[in-house]
C-alpha cells in the first residue's frame, strides 16, 4: 500500500451527530480529494454513555446493569429502538433504513444472548470475576462504533461511492489476534486510495483496549492506525477549534483559535482534563513524527490546529489559559519530612497503590501539597495517608495554567501574579519548571472562572 499521503481522520460522537454537515464539509468537501483518507468513527452522541455510563456525571448504563445483575436485556432493546430512531433521521442523507435497522438490530440481539450466557458463567463462580466484566465491558462498547461505522459507509455507498466498511471489533472472527495484527490484517487487502474507508473506534485484541485506556479507546485505534500504516498526518475533528481559552468563561469575542503548537502544549493540557487527544495515544504519534491536525469540522476553511514535534513559538507567548475546578488540593505535613532522604517515596507509593497521578506538586520543608482529581481523592487513600503521617487535609480548589510552546520571558510569571491581584485572587500555589511550558496557579473554587478570565486578558490579548 502507497501510505505517502495517506490522512487517518477521527470523527467524534457529537461531531457523527450531524453526520450529513459532516459529508459535506469534511468527506465530500473536496471532490478531487475523496480518497487516501481513513475515518476512524466514535459512536453518535450519547450512545455509549447508554451503553457504559456518562462519561461526565457518572450516571449508569447498560454495563452497571449487568453488573448488578438488573434487567439490561429491557434496556438494551429500548436502547435499540433509539437506535432506529437514529436511523430513520440518517434517510434523507442516504442511508438504507432496512439494511442498517437489520444490521443493529441483529448484533443488539446477539449482544443480549452473550451477556446472558456470560450471566450463567458469572454465577458458577469458576471463573475470573473481573475478567468477565472487562469482556462484557468490550463486548458494550463495540456497538456503539459498530453502529456509526456501518451507517457511514452504507450512506456514502447510496450516494454512488466506492465505500468499506472496515469491522475492527471482531464480531465475525474468533481468532486470538493482538490490536496491532487485527489493525493489520482489517486494512491488508484494503486500498485506501480507491474507496472511502469507514472504520470502528473500537478495535478487539487479545490484550483488551479498554484495560488501560476505557474510554480513550477511539483514540488508541486512531493512533494506532496512523501509525501501523504510516499516515502522513492524523486529524481529529470536534465541534470546536483548539482555541485560547474557554469561549463559555472567556467570551467567543475575546477568544482566537491556536494554529500552531506542540506535543508537550497538548501534553499539558491533557493533564488538567482539556485534552486533544489522549497522552498514551498521542505518544506512539510524536515518537513515529506524525502530526495532529485538530479541525472544526463545522468550520472547513479553518486549516485548525497544528501539533507537531519540533514547534516553538517564534515569539514568546502564552498560547492557551485552561484549567479544572474539580480537583483538590491534597496536603501532608510531617515534622520528620525535613532533610529525610526518599521521604515523600512513602507518599507516592500510598498513591500508586491507589492508582493515583498527581497534577501538581509543591514541597517545603515539612509539607507536601499534590493537586489530585476530586474522583481520586477517596476516604480509603485518606486513610491510608492518615495512618502512615502526621497530618492529612484535603481542600476543594481549582488549578487555573497559562500555556505555550515558548512562555520563557522575563516578567511574565509577575505580570500573571499582578493580573490575578488586580482582580483580588489569591494564589495558594503556584508552579513552574525550567522547561516554561505551564504557569499552575492554585486557587479557590470559587475564583475559577475569574482567574481564567484575568490571566486570559493579560497574557493572550
């Protein structure tokens, strides 16, 4: 396969909800330009929040129902029926209501006979509990892409397209293949440069996707695609630019998108939730020199954001203001910390136990202070902390960054401390590395969105 201008392109969930904007300014958009693109396609919005649980609230879907052994099989079928819905408002852009109804609603009924027959296995306790569930938990999330996927090649087809529909997900192969072989062996006899090629977020291996990544597994088959057939570029396309700052705290107004930065910036803003991609999927991409393009799909003039290995802002700046106000500010104080050699490894290996990574680290002699997710913040790691050092207290906070490829300037972490004084903000911590990437400001929850606003007016404008 000629991969030299090859494109990996991955298409989100709300982004697939408007599928026939999509065709349009995304996969037709160029008519002389169709081919040589592979779509890697998330489920339609929603779905796989019914199908695992919402990703931001936590509210349970048809996996915490098979869990605790309640009625998923109800769910599921009414899951299907939304489904034909879905399918019944994708006619006017050309999908085959009959076929794609047929092809759901099939696997929704195989699915619904898998977990039964797991139920059985579940309840002769013979085997691995947990195993189990993580197969079950696969098993969920591949119809949702399964979905999307078939629906997309089938429209383009009716429309006169050379159109495939390229199944990662393993329904119809029994064999025991890694991610990287199934990856291999779907596109082996696939030439992207002669149809429009339509693939699952979802890839099936031995080694489980969703082990290490859950949620994130769109974005590893992503990358692992662009990878393993040596793409030119990766682009994802949102619903959104990768822009300065929030346009909901900040004001669309006052906001510009970012047309160029770096692995590390992306790195950065992963780390305080607002990410691009995932850092272990974005990794393989930057180590293989392949560049992130994020796009507005709902803005096809824009050539979107850049991520590149080498760039560095010729001009220093702070590119983007972000941050998160559902972390907390986790503090152990310790007399015997001062001048103890390795003392806080008896802090990090309470947290590893807990699968616990820190966002933000500020020491003095006898105190540590971490910023940690609320999520992770748990009574049983307190407790842990609690036995082991003098005195543990955990305080609500937000960590409001300043970001960029090149912010080393003199002046600049004063001129971002003014900013936040002038608008009456305390800082509770502050950090910064030699590498002057990422200015993390700790401030009270309440001051959030304040301080996003005051840092963004002094160091973006």
């Amino acid at each position: 396969m000629n991969t030299r201008n090859l494109r990996i392109e991955k298409i989100g969930g709300t982004s697939m909800s408007r599928f026939p904007e999509i065709i349009d300014n995304v996969i037709l958009r160029k008519p002389d330009d169709i081919f040589g693109r592979i779509y890697i396609v998330s489920a339609y919005g929603g779905v796989t929040n019914d199908l695992l649980e919402h990703k931001k609230t936590g509210k349970p879907g048809i996996y915490q129902l098979f869990r605790e052994q309640e009625n998923y099989p109800r769910t599921m079928l009414n899951l299907r029926d939304r489904l034909f819905e879905l399918n019944k408002g994708l006619v006017h852009a050309g999908l085959d209501l009959e076929v794609a109804n047929d092809f759901i609603g099939d696997h929704i009924d195989l699915a619904i006979n898998i977990l039964r027959s797991m139920d059985n296995v579940l309840a002769s306790g013979y085997v691995s509990r947990k195993a189990l569930l993580l197969a079950a938990r696969e098993l969920l999330a591949s119809l949702g892409e399964m979905h999307s996927a078939f629906n997309s090649a089938n429209i383009l087809k009716n429309r006169g397209y050379d159109s495939t529909f390229v199944d990662l997900s393993g329904w119809e192969d029994s064999r025991q293949l890694t991610i990287d072989e199934r990856i291999k062996d779907s596109f082996e006899d696939i030439d992207p440069f002669s149809t429009i090629c339509f693939a699952t977020g979802y890839t099936k291996g031995t080694e489980g996707i969703m082990r290490e990544f859950d949620r994130g597994y769109s974005e590893v088959t992503f990358s692992k695609v662009a990878v393993l057939l040596g793409a030119k570029e990766a682009i994802i396309h949102k619903e959104y630019h990768l822009c300065s700052g929030d346009p909901l705290i900040i004001g669309e107004d006052k906001i510009h998108p970012v047309c160029f930065t770096n692995f590390d910036v992306a790195d950065q803003l992963a780390d305080v939730g607002m990410e691009a991609i995932h850092p272990k999927a974005s990794k393989p991409l930057e180590i293989n020199n392949i560049p992130i393009r994020v796009k507005n799909a709902f803005d096809p003039d824009h050539s979107g954001t850049l991520i590149t290995k080498d760039f560095i802002a010729p001009k220093s700046k702070v590119e983007i203001v972000t941050g998160s106000d559902k972390v907390v500010s986790l503090e152990i104080h310790d007399t015997r910390m001062v001048g103890e050699v390795g003392f806080d490894l008896r802090i990090m290996q309470v947290l590893a136990k807990h699968q616990i990574s820190y966002i933000s680290k500020a020491t003095n002699a006898n105190t540590i202070s971490m910023i940690i997710t609320d999520r992770d913040c748990t009574s049983e790691m307190l407790s842990d902390l609690d036995e082991r050092f003098e005195l543990i207290t955990s305080i609500p906070v937000a960590i409001v960054c300043a970001i960029g490829s090149n912010i080393g300037q003199p002046g600049i972490l004063a001129k971002a401390a003014q900013s936040l004084a002038a608008d009456k903000i305390n800082i509770l911590a502050v950090s910064q590395t030699p590498r002057q990437t990422n200015m993390q400001f700790i401030v009270n929850r309440s001051q959030f969105a304040r301080a996003q606003r005051a840092l963004h007016e002094a160091l973006c404008m």
